[in-house]
C-alpha cells in the first residue's frame, strides 16, 4: 500500500495540486485516528480546467479508431491485472471491505473492463433497406463528447471501470471525480491511465465536494453526458439540473431489494445467499438484501438458521484473514445506521441478531456495527421502505407467493431482487412480475455479470443502464446516413 502523503488531481495528463490549496483528508474506518492521505479540496476552478482539457482532447480521440483507442485500454488493462493487490490493500483501507471482496472488486473490475473494450471494437451501425430506389442506408454511432463520471465509495474502483471504459471507448473524453471517502482508490484508477501513455485530456481525475466539484459537472452546458452512482435523493437532483441543458444522465440509485424464500425451497442454501447479500461489504452494495420474504410455512426454520449463519459472521480490521465482515465507510454511515436500528425498535420490529455498535477493546478506534436482523417486521414500517445502506436485514413473514409478490413490490425501488423456490412455475411467474431491473432464482440478489445490463427501474435508475451492451449506446448518438447512387 501507498504511504501516507499528500496526493494531487490528474488533469490534461499532468499531476497538480488544488488552485486555492484548499485539503481534506481521509481516514480508515477501522482505525479512525490513521490518515490514509491528504486530498485536493477542488474548486470550481479546477474542475472548469478539466473539462476544458477533456474538450480540447476530444477532437483527436474521437478521431482515433476503436482500435487504436482499444490499445492504450489495453495497456491500461495489464497494469490493472498487475497492481491487483496494493489497489485491493487500498480500497480495504479507505472503504473497509474485507480483503478477500477487495481482490474480488478487482476481479470484477478486471472482467469489466476486458468486456467493454471488446464490446467497444463492435461499435456496429447497420445497413436498412428503404424505400427509394438508388438509396443506399446505414446507421453509425458516434461519441458525445465530454462526459462526467460520477462514482460511489462502495466500489470505488469497479464502478469507475464499469462507466469510464465504455464512454472512452465510444469515443469520448471524461471527467471522473472519486467518492470523498475512497480518493485513493480514484488516485490508482488515474494512475494506470497515466502510466499506459493514454493521451493527455482524454481521462481526467478531480476530487472534492460534491458541491463544488460535482455541481460543475453536472450543470456545465460542455458536458454532454452524466453517469452517476449514489443516493436517489442526490441522483433526482442531478437528473433535475443536468435537464435545463439537455444533458444526456444514466443514474444508478438506491435499492431496497428483496428476497423471497418460498415453501419448496432449499432452505440452506437461501440462508446462505442471503447472509451473504446482506452483510457483505457491512450491508453496503446498493444490490444488498434489505429484505427477506419468507412464506409462513418454513419461516421459523428459515429465521433460526438464518440467525445462526448471522452470528458466525466474525467483524473486525478487513485485513485481518479471520474476519468476514469489516467496519461501515464512515462516521456518518455509523450514525444514520444505528438510527434507523433505533427506529426498527420503535416501530415494534424485534431485534433477532446484533443492534449495536462495536466499541469495545479494538473496535473503539473504528466504525464496527454488529450484523443485525429485524424480525416481525411489517412491510409498512420504515425499516421495510427506507434504504439504511448498512448491516441491516428486516425478515417479513407472509401467506402465499401472492402477498410475497405483492410486499416486494410495495416499495419506491426496483433494484434487485431473488427468489428461492424449486418450483419451476413460482419461479416463472415470480421472473415475469418482479418490478426490478434485473433478478434472479435460488441465486443472490447482488449477483450481476459484464455481459448484461446493470441498472433498476423506479427510483432506483434513470436512463440506459450500465454494462453490457446498453454500456456502450448510452455514451454513443446514433447517426441516420442515405446515400443516392
């Protein structure tokens, strides 16, 4: 891992400190009193400097091949795969996922990004007959121009790759602005850029405020399209501003996505997944199981193995090889988390599992919540609508998989969403009417793949979604062409 020091914004291929020298740091969330590094406080200035970089660069990058741009992806791609470790260390660091998810993060970044190049060499228009004689047509696509990508500190480096690759391979040039809390992790993404020879504007980094920084990204009438991953609250925002210039915007939101355990399901294998979905990364992937829908007949077996499976999971530092879950990103993460344990108190839930904070011996110098679970939980009660973001599951009993259905549905999200059933009609159904954007059977709700879109629908996802083909046109116009012969 990087030492402690003082890092700068990446910007027209040169490293420079913030216009007003302004600062802020970071610290680990499993230790709060280590400061991982000194971070540029970026003003509007800065910003405005990157977005005239990324504009001045444009003309000659759109110009350049898929081909040639796919090289120094590539190039970029190699370092990535070498540097695999210290940037896993890095995220462990500033995020506090254990280091095992840190590797699979880059892992996953890894995939991505291999995905999107190759989709990126299949920019493909088409040719369509009409109705004139001695007309020939086709389609091409063709890049924005400047983008701002936007990214969140719960996977600070594969989010990054998911967006940045796909908009530079369309021929764009980008603006990308790291979460306050994971700056380092943005550091290393620019890095390998940098290092590969990218050419010089194609991809700058600035970090700071999302008031400052972010607000210059979004409503800048030179920035063609907005990928952002955060809050709903924060995203609508965006989505507002970025319509008075007509700003093209591919938001990934909140969720509160659901789990449904029917009768004839393999009980042990649902606990699993959804232990696993719920708590890992503390509760903090916007595809985490917030909700477990279990049918009245197996709900007792369901909730006694699923406390089990819950009380082994050992919290702690996650470098620590023997812990399975670290501390949540953040001081204020730990104060809104254990509100709304507090409200889940209040509103009659019953605690099954956890509810406090950590903060004895070790654990005092960081951000550790235990993992907790809500029983009784009415599918009205906040704990059952709001998104918490942390280590915190609400198991809610119904009759039938028509009330199952119905329950996940009430909600203003549409994420994700599994069911565990080995009949192959309640699977069926529960695929054709489930409100999310993407679901799955007897298989987590935060499994997702390169190869297929990635986004929800609701208040969980404005615009064309992520990954997969959809990656590529959101960054991409497409342009109608009749030649007469």
């Amino acid at each position: 891992m990087n030492e402690f020091k003082t890092f700068k914004n990446y910007v027209n291929g040169q490293w420079i400190g913030p216009a007003l020298n302004e600062t802020f740091e970071q610290r680990n969330p499993a230790k709060l009193s280590q400061v991982t590094g000194i971070f540029p406080l970026s003003s509007k200035e800065d910003t405005l400097l990157a977005i005239e970089a990324a504009q001045s660069a444009f003309t000659a990058w759109k110009a350049l091949s898929p081909i040639a741009r796919g090289k120094y992806l590539h190039k970029a791609l190699a370092l990535m795969t070498e540097r695999r470790e210290d940037i896993a260390g890095i995220i462990t660091q500033e995020n506090g996922k254990i280091i095992t998810d840190s590797l699979g993060e880059i892992d996953s970044a890894i995939a991505e990004m291999d995905f999107q190049i190759n989709q990126g060499l299949r920019l493909f228009g088409e040719t369509i007959p009409v109705s004139l004689d001695g007309v020939f047509a086709y389609t091409l696509k063709e890049p924005l121009g400047v983008v701002s990508i936007i990214c969140p500190w719960n996977f600070p480096f594969n989010v990054a790759v998911r967006k940045c690759i796909p908009a530079m391979m369309a021929g764009n040039t980008c603006i990308f602005k790291p979460a306050s809390l994971t700056p380092q992790t943005g550091y290393l993404y620019a890095k390998l850029f940098d290092d590969a020879g990218l050419p010089a504007g194609v991809f700058n980094m600035v970090t700071g405020s999302g008031r400052e920084v972010g607000n210059t990204l979004v409503t800048d009438i030179r920035i063609k399209a907005i990928s952002f991953t955060g809050s709903t609250e924060v995203g609508m925002g965006i989505h507002q501003k970025a319509a008075i210039n007509g700003t093209r915007t591919q938001l990934e939101l909140g969720g509160k996505n659901a789990a449904l355990i029917l009768e004839d399901a393999d009980i042990d294998l649902a606990v699993k997944a959804i232990v696993r979905a719920a708590f890992a990364c503390s509760g903090q992937w916007c595809t985490s199981t917030s909700r477990a829908i279990v049918v009245k007949k197996v709900a007792v077996e369901f909730t006694q193995k699923l406390i089990k499976e819950t009380k082994s999971i050992v919290v702690g530092d996650g470098f620590d090889a023997s812990v399975t879950m670290g501390p949540v990103c953040g001081t204020d993460q730990v104060k809104t988390i254990l509100e709304y344990i507090e409200i889940g108190k209040k509103e009659g839930a019953k605690l099954l599992a956890g509810g406090n904070k950590i903060d004895h011996g070790i654990f005092q110098d960081g951000c550790f919540i235990e993992p907790t679970i809500f029983g009784s939980v009415k599918p009205n009660m906040r704990v059952a609508q709001e998104e918490i973001f942390g280590p915190v599951l609400s198991v809610i009993v119904v009759d039938s998989l028509d009330e199952a259905i119905q329950v996940a549905n009430d909600s203003k999200f549409g994420l994700s969403s599994s069911v565990f059933t080995n009949n192959l009609n309640h699977a069926m159904r529960f695929v054709r009417e489930t409100a999310v954007g993407f679901t799955h059977v007897n298989l987590m709700t935060s499994l997702k793949e390169p190869q297929l879109p990635f986004g929800g629908i609701k208040e969980s996802g404005i615009g064309l979604p992520e990954a997969g083909k959809s990656g590529l046109d959101f960054f991409s116009n497409n342009k109608s062409v009749y030649i007469k012969y």
